[in-house]
C-alpha cells in the first residue's frame, strides 16, 4: 500500500542526516574537530528527538576530546535527560559513560564515579558484560585521577580478571594500558612496561584496533624506558606510536607523542629538538582546542628555555601556561606551573616574584590536597556500593555456577532414570514374553492362548486344532530326551511355516507332545485343508537330519465352533477329534461332524 501522505524530500533529508551522525561517531576519536562541526551542522536541522540527542552525544564527545570540558557537559547532560526520559537504556549508557569522562577531567571525581556506578549498573541491566568491565576500568582511571592507588589497581585487576573470564581481548588490552599509566603513577616504571608489552601481545589482529590500541601501548612502552633510561628504545617506541597516531590523524595523540619526544631530547641535551617538538606539540594542541594539553607544552617549553639561559623567555611561557591553565580549570597544571615560575624567577634573581609563585603554589597544593582528602572521603560511599555490587556479582556467579552443576546433577540422574527405565520397561517385557511362551520351542504357551482367548469378541466363530505327536514317549526312550527337544523345536518350526496366521490367530504349546492352534473366521473345509497341509509336512519333514532313521507324525483333531459355543466346548471336540485320530491309526486328521 502506497503512503500518499510522505513525503520524499524530509525521507532524504532523515536518511542523509542519519548518515551524518553515524560519520560523526565513527571518527570522533580520530577526527574530534570534524565529530564537532558535524554535530553541529546536525543540530542546525529540524531534527525529531532521538536524532537531537544522538547529535548532542557527538558533539559532547568530540568537545571532550577537543579539551572543552564544560561545553562538553552541558551537550551530554542534556542528551542523557532526553535518553533517560525515553527510556533508551543503550544510549543512556554510552551518554553516560562519556559524561563520566567528561567529569573526571572536570576535575569532578566523585561525580564521576557516581556516573561509571550508573553505567555499571546500565550494562548489568542491558546484559552487556563488555560494558560493566568498561565501566570498573574506568572507575580505575578516576582513582588515578584522585591518587587512589590502590582503588585503581584493585579496579584494573578485577576488571582485567573479568575480559581474561570472558576472553574480551580488546578490552584486555586497554585496561593493560590503563594498568601501565597507574604502574607509571607509582613509579613502577619495569611493572608498566610489562603491562604496555601484554597490551601489545593481546591486542586482536584487527586493523583498526591494532593501530588505535597498539599505538598507545607503544607510547605507554616509551614512556616507561625513558624512565628505565632506555633511551634509544624510548625513541623508537614513540616514532613508532607517532607514526600511527599520524595516520589515524588523531593530532590530540600526536602532540601528546610530540611532547614526550622533547623531554627525550631535552634529556640527551639535543636542546633544538627538544625545542621543535614542543613546539610543535604546542601547534596541534592550540589547532584542535586543547587548553590543558596547551598549558602542559607550555610549561614544558619555559622549563628549556630556562634551561637554555633564556630567563624573560621562560617566564613569558610559563606565566602563558599557568594563564591557560587557569582558562581550562586544570587546577594540577596550574599548580605545576606557579612552581616552575617559582623556580625561573629564582634563577632571575628575582626572590620576592620567586617567593609569591611558591606561596601560591603551596596554597594549591593545599587547597587541591584537602579537595582531593574530600573527595576520597565522599569516593568511599561509592567504592562501598562497587564493593558491595561485586560482592553480589560474585555471589550471583556463585548461585549461577551452582545452579549449573545442580542441572547438570539433575539431567544426570535423569538420564539414569531414563536408561533405568528402559531397562525396567525391557525387562518387564522380557518377563512378559518369557512368561507367554515356551522357552523350548518359542512357541506361545498355555497361558497365551488364554489370555488370546480372552480377547475374543463373544459370539465370534472360532477353529481350535489341537496336534499331538505320535509314539513321542518312544522317541524320548529310543533316542534320549535331547532328540525329543529338538524333535519338539523341529515341529514348531514345521507348523509355525505351515500355517499363515493372521490378526487373532495363534499357534501355542500346550505342554507336552501337544500344540494347539487358535484361529478366527475359518470355515470347516478351510480348517481341514489346513490340517492335511501340517500332517503331510510333517510327515515329509528330514528327520533323519536330527538322528539317522528317525520317523515322526502328528496327528490333529480339529474343531469348529457351532452356534456360539464357548472355549472349552470348542477344546473338547477338538479333544475328541484327536483321540479318533489316534484311535483310527495315527498320523491323520479328524474334523468335528
């Protein structure tokens, strides 16, 4: 059915847009500035809801990568409103998870990791182990951020444990190289080059993961030797990350490698190389927005030229960075800064200057100690609810795993009931059939043919031939009683052939030398012609196969129900018929008048 009522150019417009925001966020990492403007392109649109707030959550996330925190969280707070009042857990999830970053460079930890404990909880809810592992790395990040030690490791751990569980490689590798940064924190600079090499080891062979994941791994290798004073292999692990950062275009990594390359060089006192790389550091970090990053290549660039002599130079840069860092509220940089001004005016000659940068260095220091001395006090409400919801995951896991060996346990016994059962069901149909026939010959027994007859429809006409053999008990003196069992097998097989039973009919032994056979609708000539059929096959039989010169006949009397008559009225005329038949010289057939 055609929809006269749409409208082709908005149903272009809706699929270009949508095309729009997936591109946004597909290069957001390695393209924030182009994440930026493509949202914001987005937004200048008449878009319906949920694409406003996909458009907001680009745009936050490429601010953030961008260094502007507070423009950031203002897009992602209200994209989280919006996900929230919908009820799209998926998107509330990953909106979250980027304003927890966002708030952790906000210098807002707690907040933080208020917002990793939603995003855990998030991807409980949702099944999404991959995410909950995400969001316990990131709480370590925030720890890291508030000196929290060992939060941090206890978090990389549990959650490094967790991806190794679910055989996650990709999430292994990064919280191996968040797991280098902490080592490197604690100046366990031969632990964080094992962690970055493991990155490196179980990174996935794919492509973009390779490139984007192993970069940093490299970088965070770098980083440890020049520490370690491994300094040839420092530089060729950064060319090494550089060259990929570069080709990802990802120019927030590439300024970071820039200015790690100038404290190499400024180490091994090549002062004008030092000096290229900071700058050019400084460069990126001022093209893509980064305050804080821009403050950090500053300071980095006034501690050289300090170095170097060029006193008023370096103040000139420090005083920018402190000032740049004061604009980003990067509080750590900032304090950083006034310590090197303290240091520069110093040299100068300059000690009150000196004096006042070192005072206020201090009063940071202090005010930034007894924020973070809060924050770990207000962190510890929220480490007890992770504690306490991996406390639960364990016991869930606990319950989960006992519950599996219990269903095991259970399809186990009722496996063996099964099998017990089919045995008992065989073996009470062997009872059954061993108790319904003859273990001599396999016949049907006495107690068959009755329970046959019982099954008889009453009024039914019904033919009993009763066949007995002749001078049997001669057979059994003459040839032993092992020649008269197999004589009594070789006569079943010899009726059983002769005679074509159908549905009701049936051919028994009724003990002895004798045989009975039951049979439904036959007429008297039918009957008779049947029973000349078994004397003469009988008769004709290879006996002296069984013992040379063995001869064996039957004689049968035969009966055909009259008028109704019952079993046993019908059993004695055929009786009768046999003892006429014997009377009458054996070896023949007697039918009822």
């Amino acid at each position: 059915m055609t929809d006269l009522t749409a409208d082709p150019v908005s149903e272009a417009v809706s699929v270009s847009m949508i095309q729009m925001l997936n591109q946004a966020w597909e290069i957001r990492r390695s393209e924030p500035r182009e994440t930026v403007r493509l949202a914001r392109l987005a937004l200048t649109l008449d878009l319906p809801t949920p694409e406003e707030s996909r458009a907001r959550l680009c745009l936050g996330y490429g601010l953030l990568r961008l260094g502007e925190f507070a423009a950031a969280q203002t897009e992602l707070t209200q994209a989280l409103d919006t996900f929230t009042d919908a009820g799209d857990l998926l998107q509330k999830r990953t909106t979250s998870n980027t304003l927890g970053m966002v708030q952790c460079e906000l210098g807002q930890p707690v907040a933080a990791l208020q917002t990793f404990l939603q995003v855990r909880q998030l991807s409980v809810a949702l099944g999404l182990i991959q995410g909950e592992i995400e969001a316990l790395n990131n709480v370590g990040s925030v720890y890291v951020s508030m000196g929290n030690h060992p939060g941090a490791l206890e978090s990389y751990l549990r959650s490094l444990r967790l991806s190794q569980q679910h055989e996650l490689r990709d999430v292994e590798s990064e919280i191996l190289n968040n797991l280098s940064v902490e080592y490197y924190e604690l100046t366990r600079y031969d632990d964080a080059l094992e962690a970055a090499q493991a990155s490196l080891d179980v990174a996935p062979d794919t492509e973009s993961f390779i490139t984007h994941t192993s970069a940093l791994a490299l970088h965070n290798a770098a980083r440890a030797c020049f520490k370690l004073d491994h300094l040839d292999r420092a530089l060729d692990l950064n060319q090494q990350a550089l060259a990929i950062f570069e080709k990802l275009e990802d120019q927030a990594a590439v300024a970071e490698v820039h200015d790690e390359l100038g404290r190499l060089s400024q180490h091994q006192r090549r002062f004008e190389e030092a000096e290229h790389f900071f700058r050019l550091g400084l460069q990126m970090r001022q093209q893509i927005g980064d305050l804080h990053g821009q403050a950090e290549s500053m300071r980095h660039l006034g501690g050289l030229q300090l170095l170097l002599g060029q006193t008023q130079e370096a103040l000139d840069t420090i005083h920018a960075a402190r000032a740049t860092a004061g604009h980003s509220q990067a509080q750590t940089e900032r304090c950083a800064a006034d310590l090197a001004l303290a240091d520069a005016y110093r040299q100068a000659g300059q000690f009150r200057e000196g004096f006042l940068h070192l005072e206020q260095h201090l009063l940071l220091k202090e005010e930034l100690f007894n924020a973070a001395s809060d924050q770990r006090v207000q962190s510890l409400q929220i480490q007890f609810e992770l504690e306490r919801a991996e406390q639960q995951r364990a016991a869930a896991e606990q319950l989960s795993a006992e519950l599996q060996q219990l269903n095991s346990e259970l399809e186990r016994t009722h496996q063996e009931l099964t099998v017990a059962h089919a045995r008992t069901s065989a073996l009470l149909e062997q009872v059954e059939q061993q108790a319904n026939q003859d273990a001599l010959t396999g016949l049907a027994n006495r107690r068959a043919f009755d329970s046959a007859v019982e099954r008889l429809q009453p009024g039914v006409q019904m033919t009993v031939v009763i066949g007995d053999i002749d001078h049997f008990k001669q057979v059994n003196d003459q040839y032993s009683h092992l020649i008269g069992d197999e004589v009594l097998r070789q006569i079943a097989g010899v009726l059983g052939a002769g005679v074509r039973l159908r549905q009701g009919d049936l051919l028994a032994r009724f003990g002895g030398e004798e045989f009975v056979i039951l049979m439904v609708g036959t007429d008297a000539v039918t009957t008779e012609r049947i029973c000349e059929r078994l004397r003469l096959a009988t008769e004709r039989h290879n006996w002296g196969a069984v013992r040379p010169g063995l001869r064996v006949t039957i004689s049968l009397g035969a009966a055909v129900s009259r008028n109704g008559e019952d079993l046993t009225a019908v059993l004695q005329a055929a009786d009768h018929a046999l003892y006429e038949a014997k009377a009458n010289g054996r070896n023949r057939v007697v039918l009822r008048p």
